[in-house]
C-alpha cells in the first residue's frame, strides 16, 4: 500500500470531497454535489481564514479522507486555546482501514503544534459507531451537542 | 432596570470575566483568577481574530455576563457558515433574570446577520439546567460532544 498523504486542500479538491460529503446516511439528505457552486463560495470563506485547517488524505493520487481544523483562541481554562474537528469523510472504500484513525491523529498532532489544550468535536447521537470510534481515540463523550438551524 | 447593553469585550473586561468563569462549579477548578496573565495573552489572540466576537453584558455600569462566538465557515449543508457559543457566564446575582436569554439571543441575531445558517454549543452533561435553557430557545441537543485533552 502506497503512503498516506495528508495535506491542505485545494480548490481542485472540492470534487472529491463534495462528494464524500453527499455519500453519507446524513450528508445525503443535505448536500448538492451536481452544483459546485455554494461550496466554491464556502472553499474561498475557508482559504482566506488562517485559522481553518481543510485538509485531505491522499493515496495514490486518490482523495479519499477529508476533514476540517478550526483553532478557537478562548479565556476559560486559564486561556486554553482549542481546536474544534468538523466535516470527517472517509472514502466509502475506504473505510475499515484505518485512515479514520489516521486523519484524527493528525488532527491532534497539528492541534498540539497549534499550542491547543483541547481538542473537541461533535458526532450526531445517531452515529453510534462514530462514538466508540472516538472513545478509543481517547476522546470523552462530556457535553451535550446542542444546535439551531437559523 | 436601567438598560443591558451588550459590547465587545476589552482589555479592561478581564478581570470580570474571569471573575465570571471563575465562579462556577467547573470553572472553580480551573481557572486563576488572582493572576491574569495567561487570560491577557489568550485575549490578544481572541482580540486579533475577525472570527471571534468576545462581548460582555453590561446594565448600570456592572459587568454581568459574557460569552464567546466564533464564525466558522464550512463545506457541509452546501457550504453553511455556522457559528459556536463558549465561555457563557452569568454573574452570581444575576442568574434566573433573563439574562442568559438575553445574551444567547444576541448571538444567534448576530449569527443571522453573519450569514450563519447553523449555531451551535456543548454543555458540559452535568449541567441540565442550563440543557433545559437551550431546549427552551430551540436548541436541538441532537449531537455528543466529545473532548481530548492534551
């Protein structure tokens, strides 16, 4: 198996991770991968904010693994800053092999570069393998994920 | 009641709010509240950062709350922009006021005039109160949330 790359993404990758989004039991109902155009706007919001971290695994020469870094400065914890992991897709063949592992321990390591103290994400209570995924990463299920849709 | 005005947050503001992050039943345990230097490093992140909006509450020249939202652009739901809630705090003799409706109303008006489709927040599982306070301005606790600290 040739190596993992994980690097920033591109606007050439908007494809490939668009779609990942769409091919999920949630993403499905709620993205539009036959029109680019609103993520291209959303891509250009992300690239110019050097706070974001969108990145995506690489084999290859195939995109298959995608996720989204945020650093959040913050007061509390004695000024801890924070990282917030958002949007992770695996390759539908991809998965089982261990990249998910992969991408959120490079998201720990740049977050521990990044001189973050903590790292947090949420997971739909629905994705129930997700959270023992996340478990035994080390993560603890704390909070409560609250949304509103505006 | 003379008026609440709600304000971007200052220097000046520190020691307020750490007072406020403080005084909590998590927050006792890990915050410093006698030494500000870690919160007025953290501060010239946040105070650097577009992103962040810190701002406080402030009725008759007291400062009375605080909260944190931070502007996060994204590629999911056709490239929606949602916003993050941290670091809510009502002081001591302010709490069961209306307040906190106040103020989390404040960040999902400004969330809308951000062009945010999504605001979201996690509150630690303990805290069901404050659970019951978000479930009644709408929020949807439809997610885990899950921390690794480094």
């Amino acid at each position: 198996m040739t190596d993992l790359t994980i690097r920033r993404a591109t606007g050439d990758d908007l494809p490939a991770i668009v779609a990942m989004l769409a091919d999920d039991p949630l993403g499905a109902t709620r993205e539009s991968p036959d029109d680019l155009t609103p993520y291209r706007t959303a891509f250009a919001r992300i690239d110019a904010d050097p706070h974001q971290h969108l990145v995506v695994a690489e084999r290859a020469g195939r995109t298959i693994g995608t996720l989204q870094l945020t650093v959040v400065p913050g007061l509390s914890r004695k000024g801890s800053t924070r990282t917030i992991i958002e949007a992770v897709r695996i390759h539908a063949d991809e998965r089982g092999t261990g990249l998910g592992t992969d991408l959120i321990q490079w998201a720990v390591g740049r977050s521990r570069e990044l001189d973050a103290e903590l790292v947090q994400l949420t997971s739909d209570v629905t994705r129930t393998d997700a959270h023992r995924f996340y478990e035994r990463l080390g993560f603890v299920p704390s909070h409560v994920g609250f949304k509103l849709t505006l």
